[in-house]
C-alpha cells in the first residue's frame, strides 16, 4: 500500500491552512511545531525530507531549488492571494490522489 502523503508547512502560510488540514485528519507540522523557526529554506527542505514531508509554501525560491535538482520530498507550491480554502482544497486533493512516493522530488501548482 502506497504512503500516504504528510505535509511541512512554511512559517508564511497562514495558521488556518494547517489547523484546516488536521481538522480533515491530515499530518502536518508547522516550521514551528518543528522548532526551526528561522531555519534555512535548505534546513526546512532537508527536515521534510528526513520526515518523508510534503512542504506546502507559497514561497518561490523552493521552486528554484527544485530546478537545480535538490533532492526532496516533494513540494507542493500556491501563490500568493489564493485562498485559504482554495489552498485547502488543493492540498487535500494531493492528499487524496498522490502518494509520498509520487512526490518526491515532484512539485504541484495549486
């Protein structure tokens, strides 16, 4: 059976994305649940990695790392303006149909 995908959530996304997530029964922890606050986008990649996370962010330099290869366990990217509940619709449908093994070193658009 595929794994089912969890996700790391960048400090800038709002508090209500996650807690809308739990609320669904999705795994996620926030960069402060994580205590890396203030951590590198490298050390945010590198911890989701090691945890087997999906990071969410709305965040474009995570895109760019992607385009140079860095390893990771997927990203899952939605700009910035978008919703609440449209960025929880979109990460519940990864959640849904994709599983960890299909996103790693993937990125989705929301």
């Amino acid at each position: 059976m595929a794994s089912e995908v969890k996700f790391y959530v960048d400090e800038h996304v709002a508090k209500a994305v996650s807690r809308g997530l739990r609320q669904r029964g999705v795994d996620v922890v926030r960069v402060t649940d994580a205590g890396l606050l203030s951590a590198s986008d490298e050390e945010h990649l590198q911890r989701a990695l090691a945890e087997g996370r999906v990071i969410f962010t709305q965040d474009d330099d995570y895109l760019r790392f992607h385009a140079t290869g860095l390893e990771h366990a997927g990203i899952a990217y939605a700009p910035q303006g978008m919703s609440i509940g449209e960025i929880i619709r979109g990460l519940m449908l990864i959640h849904q149909v994709l599983s960890a093994d299909e996103m790693r070193n993937h990125v989705e658009f929301l």
